[in-house]
C-alpha cells in the first residue's frame, strides 16, 4: 500500500452530507482552497432520503421554538443560528434555482418536493467556488503536531493519502442509517483529538413493544392521538399527533418524537411505557357521558357495533377480547364496570416499551462530542487547535421537522467562517 502526499489545502472537511457540504461551500467562498473527503461512492446520500425524498430543509419558526425542540440544550446554538439562519439557507438555495415551500405545519421543502434538488444545488454552489472532491475516502486518523491538527491520513481503494490541511472541519454524522455512510468514524477521530464521547443513541427511531398485540394491529394509523412517556411509573412527557402500529411495535411522528427519551431511560435500565390516550381532546366526564348517551340511544345493537362509535373498528376486537367483554351482548346489557373499563382503555392504552430498532432505522443519532468541549462562538475544538465540529457528530439533537437540517447547516456555516476567519488573520 503506497503513501501518496497531497496538495497542502487550507480546510479539509470530513464528511459529505449536508453539514460537510455547506461547510466545505462557505470556507472556499470565503477563498480557501478547501478539499471535502467523503468515504461513499457520491457525497449527500442521507440526504437524499430525508422527509421520506422529499428533503425536509428546515423548520419555519423562531428561535424560542427551536429551543424547545433541541436536546439537550439548544443554547449552545445561538451564534451559530445567528450566524446562518432559515432565510439565509432559502436565499442560499435561491441563488441555486431552488425556490422552497413552507407547509401548514412549518416544515420547509423544496417546491419541487425532490431532496436531489437540494442536494445538487448544494454541489453546485461548492463548485462554483472551486471546492475539490474526493469521494471513496475513508478518513483513518487525524495528523497531530504540537497540540494542533495538521493534517489526515485516509485510504482510498489501497492507496494510503495524506493530506496536509491548516484547518480539518469534522462533518461525520452520527450513526443513524448506516447505509448511507454514517457509522460513528468521526467519534473515534474526537477521541483521537482528546474529546470525551457522550454515548451515541438511537433518536427519531421506532419503539418495539411486549407482546403481539401492535402485529395485529399493524398497518393502522391513529390520528390525532395523545402518546405519554412513562418511567418507573411516573408520567415523564407527552407528544401530540399521528402514530402507527407495526408488527414489531410503535411507530409515526408522535412516537418518533418521544423515542429519544424512551431510549436514554432504557440505556439506563429504567422500566418504559407509552400511554395512549385515544381522544386527548374528550376528557374522561364527557367520553361517559357520550358512552351512556349512546348506549341509550343504540341499545339494541351489538356492544361491538357501538364500541366503533368511539374507536376505529380494528381496536374493537382487541379491546373487547383486554376487557373480556362479549362484543355480541346488546348494549344495554353492558355493565356499568365494564363501561368504565372500555373507558380506561380508551383514555389510558398501555404498551410496555422493549426497545428500539436500532440505528438502521434511527433517523438521527443523540449523543456525540460534548458541548462543553466545544467553543460556541466559532465550533472550534478547545481540546485541540485547528479542530472544528459542525452537524450530527456534536451532541445536539431535535425533534423531526427540519430541525436537525439546520442545526447541520448552522454549525457548519459557522464552523467554515470561523477557520478562515483565522486563517486570514494568522497570515
């Protein structure tokens, strides 16, 4: 295996996905001789399946929202959402024929509704100013001299490459959807550079459950339902919306949004359920109320007939058989015990929490180099000089929207302005 030096550059970016992308664009606009090194055969490839093709971009809301939306603090991020915000990626985009949408529910895209849209468009604009590629490039160590960062060593088909770079902006990911190419490479880079690792966790990723209960139940969607985290048999938090039961569990955007804590309290041997309160908007006064009045109204029918009143016929059966009522006694039969026992289920279904599905299907990971270990004003490493962290691989994290995109695309553009901003003043 032969060793073959490099161009020296003056930022080397590690990664190709969006936050290695925009950092890579913005430190060769600012004219730097930037080369981005990405171990997959083409660069953006989580992106690419992002809001399921459609690339969700970004999050149409102010700053207070976000905060509420990042973990575990989002205070970390204020120079860098100052720094490069929403409208600043839309223009950015803009500029490269991509005109956007903003949804009802904020979620940005492109009009286009096409993330390889986004993805080329970010190409483009690297290319415009002269950014170097180099695709099938494993990074294997970062070169250190003198407590400073001063160049890669990484692999390409057999041929060992080292480049020397004044600057190196680590742009990993995480390891969430290894197929693209996230496999957690650049937490062993940061340790190399003497960071600690906050442990890597699966987040936005389904939850498996006890029992057989959801296979049955698989391929039904529940609108509008209220899902509580509960651990050790305290009610933690609750998320609102759409979720979907799977053979191997819990699924859809408000069990998605509740999974990273689900998953820390697992790691953490804590005992985890999801409760689900079927009609959050019917408190439990009003659903009796409603439950006598039908059964007054529908006595003569099927107690079966009548539970689908109130929930969609796929529960029926399974929460007839949980409450051992028979579904073909009429309903004025139906006691009042067992009313308040449909009732319970109704407002209150329990599902003990197993685990998870893994980084395979995790959309995003939590966890990663610490806050503390990093300088806010410019993402510069403080364990090491010319060392700079943007995206996934910092230990910042958000609810599904878009969040986590501009979080990469923030830190990223930060992390780029700040490593030319140095080099031009140290020449």
């Amino acid at each position: 295996m032969g060793v073959i030096k490099s161009t020296t550059f003056d930022v080397a970016v590690i990664g190709g996905g969006p936050a290695g992308l925009i950092a890579a664009g913005r430190a060769a606009q600012l004219g730097g001789k930037v080369v981005l090194l990405e171990k997959m055969k083409q660069p953006g490839r989580k992106l690419l399946i992002t809001g399921n093709g459609r690339c969700n971009i970004s999050h149409a809301a102010p700053l207070s929202t976000y905060f509420k939306n990042i973990f575990p603090t989002g205070r970390f991020l204020v120079p860098a959402f100052k720094t490069f915000f929403i409208k600043d990626l839309i223009a950015l985009l803009a500029e490269q024929g991509v005109a956007t949408t903003t949804e009802e529910d904020n979620r940005i895209f492109p009009e286009s509704n096409k993330a390889q849209d986004v993805l080329h468009a970010l190409l483009r604009w690297g290319s415009n100013h002269q950014v170097t590629i180099h695709t099938q490039t494993q990074v294997r160590e970062l070169v250190l001299d003198d407590n400073s960062v001063v160049g890669i060593r990484a692999l390409h088909e057999d041929t060992e490459i080292l480049y020397t770079a004044r600057q190196v902006i680590l742009c990993t990911g995480g390891k969430s959807y290894p197929a693209t190419g996230s496999t957690g490479d650049g937490y062993l880079l940061a340790r190399q550079a003497g960071h600690s690792i906050t442990e890597p966790l699966p987040a936005l990723v389904p939850l498996t459950t006890a029992g057989d209960l959801t296979r049955k139940l698989q391929g039904l969607a529940l609108q509008d339902v209220a899902a509580s985290l509960w651990v050790n048999g305290k009610k933690n938090l609750t998320e609102f919306g759409e979720l979907l039961f799977a053979h191997f569990g819990l699924t859809g955007p408000a069990i998605l949004s509740l999974s990273r804590f689900a998953v820390d309290e697992l790691h953490k041997g804590h005992k985890v359920e999801v409760h689900l309160d079927l009609l959050p908007d019917v408190d439990e006064e009003k659903l009796d109320s409603r439950m006598l009045s039908d059964l007054n109204v529908h006595g003569k029918k099927q107690i079966d007939n009548i539970v689908r009143l109130w929930i969609p016929s796929k529960l029926v059966p399974e929460l007839l058989t949980l409450t051992a009522i028979d579904g073909k006694k009429e309903g004025h039969q139906l006691s009042a015990r067992e009313r308040r026992n449909i009732l319970r289920y109704i407002k209150d279904w329990t599902f003990e929490i197993t685990g998870s599905r893994g980084f395979k299907e995790a959309m995003i990971t939590s966890g990663g180099v610490p806050t503390h270990e990093i300088d806010c004003m410019t993402m510069q490493s403080d364990r090491i000089h010319n060392l700079y962290f943007a995206g996934e691989v910092i230990d910042q994290d958000a609810k599904t929207g878009g969040y986590n995109l501009q979080i990469a695309y923030s830190t990223a553009y930060l992390a780029a302005s700040s490593c030319m901003e140095k080099l031009k003043s140290s020449n």
